[in-house]
C-alpha cells in the first residue's frame, strides 16, 4: 500500500490555513489578502485570542454545515437512509457497489475533502502558535500559559485524530515543522499516534497548578471548563479515537483496551453540551437537517433499529430477499420494549403515546429518541430503507432551541454513555462481565429492558421472546437473542445516535457490521495528491474495485450483510 502514502509534498503552499486568519478572526492585518503570520500574531493577546477561536474552527470542519461526508457515512452505516442526491447520501447505498470515489473532479469531491481540509488547517494553525511559545511567548500567568498550551495540544490531537479516523494517510504538522514545510504523508496508524502524543501533552498543561478556566470563548459550554474538566473531556476524546481508529475487527480487538478503560472511566462525568448559535456557531447542521419535517433527508431504516423489535416484524423482513423488503410499499413497522421508541401494538397507538408536538418548545426533553412518523410514508428508492421512524431525540432544539431561536442552545456532543459503552466494550473483551454488565445496565434497565444477570459473553439476553436486541444469526434468515457484547451495541449505537460525527460508522467498522464491500475510509483529497507531485494514474479511491486502495472494502458483516 505504500504508493498511496509516500510520495514527496512538493507543491503546496505551506502557510495552510493562515491564509484564512484574516476572514476568522479580527485582526489588524496590513494586507488582508497576503497575509504573514508574525504580523498577524504581532502580540501575547493576538495569538491568545486566535488560540481561543479555533475550537470553533476545528468544529466547523465537522459540523458547520452539509457539505461533508457525514450524510454518505451515515447511510453506508445504516444510521440513516435517503434516496436523494444531496450531498451524494444516494451514492452511498450499500449493496450498490458504490465507492469513495476520489478521481479528479468527482461530484462528491467538495464533501469528501472538507475534513481532511480544515483539519490540517487547524493543525498547522495550532501548531504555529504553539511553535510562538516555543520561542518565548508568554501571556503573563502560569496560568494562561498552560490553558494556551493545553487548548493548542488539544487542538492538534483531535484534528490529527479525525483526519486519522477518516483518512488513510495525511500530513503530520508539529511546532517544530518548518512554515514552508508542507509534512510528508504519514499513514493513519502514524498520525494517530501523534494525536495520542499532543493530547498527552495537552492533558499535562491542563494539569498545571493554577490553571486559568477555559469559558465559553474556548469551548461554548454551559459553564467554564476547570483544568480537571478539560483533562476529563481530553481522555474522552483520546478514548474515542483509540477505540475507533479500527478499521477491522481484528484491528479493534488488538487496541490498547487498557488505555481506553483508563480514559473512559476518568473521562466525562456527565453528557458534554455545546452551546450552539445557528449564526454565528458553532453549529450541528446535519442533526439539524435530519429533523422532522425534513421529508425525505431522513428516515430510520431497519437494519439496526428493528433489532429491538419482538413482534416479529423484523423476523419477517430479515427472512426477506433484500431486494424484496418493502415490496408492495409496505414501510417497516416495529413493537418493542425500548422506552426510546414509541410504545403501542400498532401506529395510532405508537402515534399517541409520542407526538413531536409535545417536544417542540424550546429546552423541552422529547419523551421518546424516535417517532412514528405522522402522514405519508416515503416510498422512494430502495424498499429496504423504507421505515415508519424518524429520530427525534434533538427535536425541541432544532425546532426552538433553548430559547426559541432554532438550532440555537445546548446539544450533546458526548455522551456519558459513549464512556461507559467504551469501558463496557473493553471489560467484555477482557472477561471482566460483571464490570461491564453494570455498565450496559445503566441505560438498559432504566429503557425498559431487563437487566443483564448471566455474566458470561455466551448467553442470550434475558427477555425470552420479548429479548432485546435479536441480531441475525447464520444462515441471515433467522434472528436471536444477541449476548452481552450484542447488548452493549444496540446501547451504543441507540444513546450515541447522531451525537457526534459518523457515529454509527465509526463503530460498525470496527465491529465489522458494515455491509460487505462498504468503503473503509477515504482516500487522500486528490487535489492534495496532485498539489504533491502525484499523477493523474496515482490518484485513487477506497471500497471495491478498480483503482481502489487495497484493503480499503468491508468484508462480510458479522450479520450476513
């Protein structure tokens, strides 16, 4: 694989990013469209202040607006299900044989390198102005010092570690790299480890004596983040990226699980708000477009969620020829014991036991993450996608905000869940059941479902008939009752739904629950290939196929698919 990721960087301009400083941030700057970065940074406030917005900017690569991969990811995870063209969501289909094409000027090439963009942009930024540090800058405080060096650590750990999540190579920029040095391609393994590396760093400035409080122009949360806070939401991140980095099963199982129980169990304490603004950010675009009545942006198809089914229903629609489902606009209809869903034998019940309307006031809690859609159902496209459900966990906030200004207030972006599933994952994967059995129990009882009491990997969860989840099982016509680890997915995947970037994908990469020949990852932007001296014939995609990465393509799902 080593054509994808070694050619020398001999084209671009190395000041990524800084050509940017003018448009973000306020700053006296003679030649706003040339501008250098020692006038730019021309005092201690200067780069403090820009220090402080770029949170924001690090966010804004994933969440500012449409024009990203989060739509393709989500449906080739199936976390959602679209049939129209925007943002390529419909290039996307599993079983289509669709890739992450990568040739010049592809349609998709806008959102499939926007990430890898800004991401290297806020490493190379962050790195400057810690590399202004370096040479001696101080703002006047111990204090200010660390929280400087700590947010500039922790901004280039989580832009490396997304870039790392994604992509399968790109440019390791560090304070030390030169401003004309473009970085060589490293491959994603190299990255990831220096995102580990600046996010330890970081983690040993939060935790300077006297510490100065990041508040809301660092990081827009409900309340100023403490050294200790911040060190919590760096070890959560950190756990997160080691976890997920995986691109196989076999890569997941060989992760430090030591370290990610570490981080999980010192990580948040409680669900991590943002404060978005729909103006001026940051923002959560996507969860604000899948929103009802978006129509057809979004719709819950069937494959994962009617894994908590006990009517049969999804029995019947695993039993199908994939081709089949749907036949006769028939849209899946669900029964289950999972309070997060509707509760009723039937539509009118499932109906008036959750309406949106009852979510829709600003900071209200909506009583139920997913809806029975009222009105038409959507036939369009593949019936396999077809579903009477929409999630709706985030209504009241896309509808009225906090105070009802829409998509303006408090949204997750963590998960306290997320930590405990990660810890559960690694206590399974290291015999300790009873560990994670209260882990998975502390969202599963208070859901409606029975706790687990066999602690063992082997046996069914408890519910009999009524079990929650049922997973296919060998020949992918039948189902059953799934085990422990079965138990802390369907946990995962229901409490970290549209909480943060791809998550659905991310996980069921690692876990191997992706469709076969679903695409792993995302090649290099090929305008960044060709900016390096590659050729038109060395650019290449990721999935299946001709002119495609090897390794890059999903084998056979655990589940059949």
């Amino acid at each position: 694989m080593s054509r994808y990721i070694t050619r020398s960087a001999v084209a671009l301009v190395a000041a990524a990013g800084l050509a940017a400083l003018g448009a973000c941030n306020q700053l006296d700057v003679t030649n706003p469209n040339n501008p250098d970065a020692e006038r730019a940074l021309a005092t201690p406030s200067d780069a403090e202040n820009m220090m402080a917005s770029y949170y924001k900017r690090w966010h804004d690569g994933l969440y500012r607006n449409l024009g990203n991969f989060e739509g393709m990811a989500n449906i080739m995870s199936f976390q959602n299900y679209s049939d129209l063209a925007n943002n390529c969501q419909n290039a996307r289909f599993p079983f289509s044989g669709a890739i992450n094409l990568n040739t010049i000027g592809n349609v998709c090439s806008g959102e499939q390198s926007r990430v890898y963009q800004v991401e290297q942009e806020v490493t190379r930024v962050a790195s400057t102005l810690l590399h202004r540090m370096d040479e001696g800058l101080t703002l006047g405080t111990p204090g200010r010092d660390a929280r400087y060096r700590a947010m500039g650590e922790f901004l280039r750990g989580v832009s490396l570690g997304y870039v790392a999540l994604f992509y399968d190579s790109a440019a390791v920029i560090s304070a030390q790299t030169d401003a004309q040095d473009p970085g060589e391609l490293s491959y994603y393994t190299v990255v990831m480890d220096s995102a580990y590396a600046a996010l330890d760093r970081a983690i040993t400035a939060a935790n300077t004596p006297g510490f100065t409080a990041l508040d809301a122009t660092w990081i827009p949360t409900p309340a100023s983040m403490s050294g200790a806070d911040f060190v919590r939401l760096i070890r959560s991140y950190r756990a997160r990226l080691r976890a997920n980095v995986a691109r196989t099963p076999a890569e997941r199982a060989a992760a430090n699980w030591d370290a990610i129980i570490a981080d999980a169990q010192n990580g948040i304490t409680a669900n991590h708000i943002n404060i978005t603004n729909a103006t001026n950010g940051p923002f959560r675009t996507w969860v604000g477009q899948y929103d009802p009545p978006a129509g057809l942006w979004h719709q819950m198809p069937p494959w994962i969620i009617g894994m908590g089914d006990v009517s049969g229903t999804y029995a019947a629609w695993i039993a199908t020829p994939v081709g089949a489902r749907g036949a006769g606009n028939s849209a899946f209809f669900m029964v289950t014991p999972d309070l997060r869903f509707p509760q009723g034998n039937n539509r009118a019940e499932q109906q008036a036991d959750f309406a949106m309307t009852s979510c829709e006031k600003a900071g209200q809690v909506c009583k139920r993450y997913f809806a029975n859609r009222i009105g038409n159902d959507q036939f369009n496209s593949l019936g396999w996608g077809w579903s009477n459900y929409d999630f709706v966990r985030f209504h009241s906030w896309a509808r009225a905000g906090d105070a009802g200004s829409s998509q303006t207030g408090g949204i997750i972006f963590m998960t306290k869940a997320e930590m405990d599933m990660l810890e559960a994952e690694g206590q399974i994967r290291k015999g300790n059941f009873s560990a994670a059995a209260a882990l998975i129990n502390k969202t599963r009882v208070p859901n409606g479902l029975p706790a687990l009491v066999d602690m063992n990997n082997t046996s069914p969860v408890p519910g009999g008939a009524n079990c929650v989840p049922k997973i296919p099982v060998s020949p992918y016509t039948v189902i059953a009752c799934g085990n422990m680890f079965e138990a802390m997915k369907w946990e995962k995947r229901i409490e970290t739904a549209y909480t943060h970037f791809a998550a659905w994908f991310l996980d069921s990469r690692g876990w191997g629950d992706l469709a076969k020949d679903t695409p792993l990852f995302w090649a290099v932007p090929y305008q960044d290939l060709l900016a390096r001296g590659s050729l038109p014939n060395e650019v290449y995609s990721a999935g299946a196929g001709v002119g495609t990465a090897p390794g890059s393509a999903a084998a056979q799902s655990t589940y059949g698919w």
